[in-house]
C-alpha cells in the first residue's frame, strides 16, 4: 500500500501538464517499472476511463488502485495523485495572486487568454478527430459539433442541455461505426 | 461551511458530473460562474494556465478556480467535486459492463463528446475573442497558433501558456 501511494504522489508531483504526461508516468510505474499491473489490464482501464464522467485520470487512478489493492486501492491511488498536486496547484495560485494587480502580470494575462483560449480550441478539435468516424458518418458528427458550438455562441440557451441533447441523439443515432482512434477522446 | 459554499460545491459537481474530460467542465463552469458574475474570465484564464504550469491531470485548473474564489475551503471544495464524479466508473464496471460495451452507450458516449467538442471550439474562441473587447491582431495570430501547435501535440502545453504571457508582457505592457 505504501509502495502505491508513493507510485501515484510520484505521479501527481512529477509529471507536468497532464493528460498524456500523466498517462505516460502512470503506465511507466505501474507496469515497466513496478510490475503491479499488466499492460493489457493498463489499456483495458484506459479504454474503460474513457466512458466516466469528469477527469478520466481519476478514473484511471480509481480503477488501477481497485485492482491493484481494493478499496483501499482507490482511496490511496486518487488522493495520492490529486491532494499533492492540488497543493501545488494552490501554491502556484496564490503565487500569481501575490502579483496580479502589477502591471506586468495584467500585460501577461492579455497574452495568455488568447493562449489558453487557443489550446481550448485545439483540444477540441483533437476530441473531434478522435471521436468522428470515418466516410459519411464522419459528415454527421462533425454536424453536431458546429451545431453545439453555433447554440453556445448565438443563442442563451445552457450547455448543460446542449450536452444532453448531443448524449440522447447520440444514443439513438451515433453507435454505429467505429471511431477514427480506438481509445476515443484522449484528455 | 457556509451556505455560499455549498452552493458552490453543487455547480462544481454538477459541471463535473456533466462533463467529459478535465476541460469539459469549463464551458459549463463559465456559463454558471462567469456569466453570473461569481467569477471573472480573467479568472478563468488565470486558472486555465495554472492547471497547465502545475503537475497532475490538468483537470485540477478547477482546484485553482475554487482557491481564487473561495480561498483555502474553495480549493478544497473542488478538489472533492472534480474528484468524486469519474469515480462511478467503479460501480459502472461492476455491475454494468455489458451495458457500458453496447452500440447506445458508445452512441451516447460519442454524442457527448462531439456536443462537448462544440461547446469548447465556441468556449475557446470566446476567450481569444472576448465579448465587447476588441482583440490585437498579435492575440488573434496567438490564439490561432496556440490551437495549432495544441492540435499537433508537438509543444508542451506549459511551453504555450509560458510564451503567450511572455508575449502579453512584451506586447501589451
């Protein structure tokens, strides 16, 4: 147990940026270094992640920390990865607040809206190229992405029901046909 | 634990909850925060470049978000929040793996994020081009080269975040 908690803190605390960075450190652990899991169970939990809600990491950390070692597993696996690395990212939080209102950092903020406005954008056009599928249907789902972003953009109307209404069409019109990746979405 | 904070908690589960991915949550989060005016954009951008600079799933920009609106108990708030909704994939698995295998469910599951995909393209946008502002042409050429090198995968997101602000501090100061 200790052994896992001192995997996923590692995990957490080192590796930088998330999604694949995390990904990559989890899988070198846990599978290359540590033997704990194998690399077919790795890939399976992965691909299970895929279908939760929320932060698919913490998925991962819960499912691998179950098979690894129960429930206690989980808890050990998701506070190990999260807690650490929630301080840090607190720290760094109120690092910049110490410095927000100088001008230097208002010139700073100007350039990083329309960065991270921009890697927005670019993750969701990786999640679009990983969930479209191929020939025609590929025409029907890029559809509803420029319909979900038209509604978000022109109209009041919440994305909360704009998810919804992408979940129920999809469930009776989007099964068939296999994705352009075989994992899906990525982050 | 204040009644403000506990309303906060339930929006952050809820946007959690409803969200696929440690970035789905954002357009719901801005449309219930910032467009409520409990938070600021500029807050949000703050939060959004932290996540990327700070370790762990870049999921955690929420825990920053909650620290920048309700201090300590803020970042506590949605750190449980952000962490308890993909935990379902637990009793999903074992009880419902079949079901979670089927042709409605893998339908339901591209349906969400295709509508997700949406509401970011529309959610990034907007904070390259934020409402009643007029964007510099060099934070446009900065967005659209961000949303590239992001898309290509081939730059360290921290590196993006680092020479956007070094771009601000250069050109807007």
């Amino acid at each position: 147990m200790r052994e896992l908690a001192k995997i996923f803190i590692a995990v957490g605390t080192q590796s930088v940026g998330g999604g694949t960075a995390t990904l990559f450190l989890l899988r070198r652990f846990l599978v290359e270094r540590k033997r704990l899991i194998s690399e077919r169970d790795f890939t399976e939990a992965w691909a299970l992640c895929q279908l939760s809600p929320g932060i698919h990491l913490v998925a991962l950390a819960g499912l691998l920390g179950q098979r690894i070692a129960g429930w206690r597993g989980v808890i050990v696996a998701v506070s190990g990865m999260m807690v650490p690395a929630a301080l840090i990212t607190v720290a760094m939080t109120a690092a910049y607040g110490l410095i927000a209102d100088q001008p230097v950092a208002n010139a700073a903020l100007k350039g990083m809206a329309p960065a991270t406005g921009g890697m927005t954008l670019g993750l969701a056009l990786v999640l679009v190229r990983d969930a479209r599928r191929h020939g025609w249907r590929a025409g029907v789902d890029i559809a509803v992405v420029i319909i979900a972003s038209a509604v978000l953009l022109i109209t009041t109307l919440s994305s909360i029901a704009v998810i919804v209404s992408g979940a129920a069409i999809g469930a009776l019109f989007l099964g068939r046909g296999r994705p352009t990746t075989p994992e899906g979405a990525t982050e | 634990m204040s009644s403000d904070l506990i309303a906060l908690f339930v929006v952050f589960l809820k946007d959690s909850a409803l969200a696929l991915g440690g970035l789905g949550s954002l357009p719901l989060l801005r449309q219930d925060l910032v467009a409520t005016g409990l938070a600021t954009d500029a807050q949000l951008v703050q939060a959004l470049a932290i996540g990327r600079l700070s370790t762990g799933p870049n999921g955690l920009w929420v825990v920053s978000l909650g620290y920048q609106m309700a201090g300590g108990l803020g970042a506590v708030m949605a750190l449980v929040a952000s962490s308890l909704p993909p935990l379902v994939i637990l009793p999903a698995t074992a009880v419902a793996r079949r079901w979670l295998l089927s042709v409605p469910f893998a339908g339901l599951i591209r349906g969400t994020a295709l509508a997700t995909a949406g509401l970011l393209c529309a959610t990034g946008i907007s904070l390259i081009v934020p409402n009643g502002e007029a964007p510099s042409g060099w934070q446009i050429v900065t967005g659209i080269a961000a949303a590239g090198v992001t898309y290509q995968g081939r730059l360290h997101p921290a590196v993006v975040v680092i020479a956007g602000a070094l771009l601000g501090v250069l050109l807007a100061a």
